[in-house]
C-alpha cells in the first residue's frame, strides 16, 4: 500500500485491539451472561511515507483514536504489528497533539514551563527559555508569552502551543487526534495552515485523525476510510477525493459542502450504526449499503486494489457494480 515499505517511516500490519467490556464476575454469574468484547480496531494495515500526511477518516467510534493510542504506545494492541523504519532500529521520536487544548496544558503552570518539560533532561536553563522563546515563535507566537497561563490565550492559541511543545522533543512524526475539531471555522485553517507550513520546514511526517472531511482533503496526501474497526477504503488523496469508490466513502463525500452546487441531491445514510458489540457478518457496512448483495451478509471483502489506484474492500466494486463517482469540487476551510 502506498510507496515502497523501505521509505516509509511506519508500517501498521493486521493490527487489532479488542477491549473487553464485560459486567463484573458476579454480575455475570447471577445474570448467567458472558464477556463482552469489543473490537475496536479489526485487521487494519497501512504505512506512511516519511514527510506525508496519513489521515484516517470514519464517524464517531470507528476506531480511529485507537489507532492513534496503539501506535504511540499507550495501548498494546492484541494482533499485528507496528514497525518503525529508523537508523539501527533507534525508537522513533513521536508526539500527539490532542483535540482538547485546554484539557492537555496543566492550568497551574505557564506555558513556557509546559513547552520546556521535554528539554529538562537534555538543556540547561538559559537553553531551554531560549529554545522555548525559538519555538513560540515557530508556531506564530511571542517569546513574551512563555509567562502566561493557558488560560490567557484562544483556544487557536492553546493549540499552537500543544504543537509548539510537541516540536520541543523534536519529534518527527505527530499523531494529531482532531486537532482543529473544537477550533471555529477561521482558526481551523490557521492551525491547518500552520502544521502545513511546519511540515513543508521541518520535514515532519502526520498520522491525521479526523471526522471533518474538508480539514482531511487540505491537509492529507493519503486517507483511509474506517467503518466500525476495519479500513473499506485507502488511497491518494485525489483518487479518494476525486473517484471514491467505496459506497460508504461516497456517503460520506455527500456530507461535505458543494459551493458550486449547494441544493444537490443527495443520498442520505439509511439506518443506524450496528453495535460494536454485535458487528454484523460479512461485510459491516452491508446493513445500510444501497449495493448490498447476498454475498455482502457472509462473507468480509477484502482490500484490493482497483482502477484509480486505490484500496477497497468491497464486493460490488470487485463486480464492477458501482459506477464511479463525479468529480465534485468539494470546499476547504
């Protein structure tokens, strides 16, 4: 998938995480109920190319998040693999950058103090204010501001300074989870423009969690579309953008502003999200599918590739059953 493995800076093979939600023990034996396991992540697989945007896209409890949490370590998933292409296997230099920048700074400490955290072992004092003052004003900042508290700047502000403190371990690959999510339209694409900007400087390498389509299209080179834990679509960004394939992905392609065409036509998304609990057979897309076929209900598809390029795991795109899609210009923030 993608480039040659050997250029990439990370591999994701298979990978599953399955959580168990269970009652209690006891609660279990009076109710005579048994585990409850949820997969949140399925059999998924991609890479990312050094210096390029990976973004992983999907409605709310897909698994996209936890793909993020397994990749920076904070979970361990319980199948696959995550391999990571540096010199003599050093462990690679990751950072995230959360949704929530006002619930990832410590209130009780300014900011420069936050941002120096990761160069307390490595700098001395004088170092590290003159590389925090250096970092501020990487991401748009005065080095003044170092003395303030988070809770003296916007929440744009807040997110600048959660990349500024990521960039302080210097990091080469951000896992950033929804960064502009909570951010207004105005401040999304300055902070879009920014990880652009640092990207295209710096070299950086992004695993890019969003929901919001347009915020992906800016910024991705690659996507893949989650459908409750499994990947049903992977490509470039043009190819996913330009020609989905993938029915789920075309759904989703509707939800997205038309400026050319704001009162088209389009086909809403029937029926509800299945339980993670209860995934259906087959394909887990097949319940609300408007391509849906017998084989859809029992057996799962595969990812293979197709005539744009991409990745798709579906039955009637192997048949040749859905058309391709027009090419729209979709609008940006």
């Amino acid at each position: 998938m993608g480039k040659a493995a050997d250029t990439a800076l990370i591999k994701v093979v298979n990978l599953g995480k399955s959580f168990d939600v269970s009652e209690p023990f006891l609660q279990r034996v009076v109710t005579r109920s048994g585990r409850k396991i949820v997969n949140a992540v399925d059999g998924v697989s991609f890479s990312i190319e050094r210096g390029t945007t990976f973004s992983i896209v999907g409605e709310s409890g897909c698994g996209k998040s936890t793909i993020t949490r397994l990749v920076a370590g904070l979970d361990r998933p319980t199948a696959g693999e995550i391999a990571f292409n540096t010199p003599d296997a050093a462990p690679v230099r990751l950072q995230m950058v959360f949704q929530d920048p006002i619930g990832s700074l410590n209130p009780r400490w300014r900011i420069g103090r936050s941002i120096a955290e990761p160069m307390d072992r490595t700098m001395d004092g004088n170092a590290r204010r003159e590389r925090v003052g250096e970092l501020l004003k990487t991401v748009g900042l005065a080095p003044a501001d170092a003395g303030k508290y988070p809770h003296e700047f916007s929440g744009g502000q807040r997110q600048r300074i959660s990349i500024a403190r990521a960039l302080a371990a210097d990091a080469e690959l951000l896992l950033l989870d929804e960064p502009t999510s909570a951010l207004d339209v105005s401040v999304q694409s300055q902070v879009l423009n920014l990880l652009k900007d640092l990207q295209e400087r710096l070299g950086l390498t992004y695993l890019f969690i969003s929901h919001n389509l347009s915020v992906v299209r800016f910024l991705t080179d690659r996507i893949g579309v989650m459908y409750l834990g499994r990947l049903v679509e992977e490509g470039s960004g043009q190819a996913v953008f330009d020609t989905p394939q993938h029915p789920y992905t075309k759904l989703l392609l509707e939800t997205i502003p038309d400026m050319e065409n704001p009162k088209r036509d389009r086909a809403p998304l029937t029926g509800d999200l299945p339980s993670p609990l209860k995934p259906p057979s087959g394909c887990v897309f097949h319940p609300r599918c408007p391509l849906a076929m017998e084989v859809c209900s029992t057996v799962r598809p595969e990812l293979q590739v197709v005539e744009n390029g991409s990745n798709v795991a579906c039955h009637a795109v192997a048949q040749g059953a859905a058309m391709a899609a027009p090419v729209n210009r979709y609008a940006v923030v």
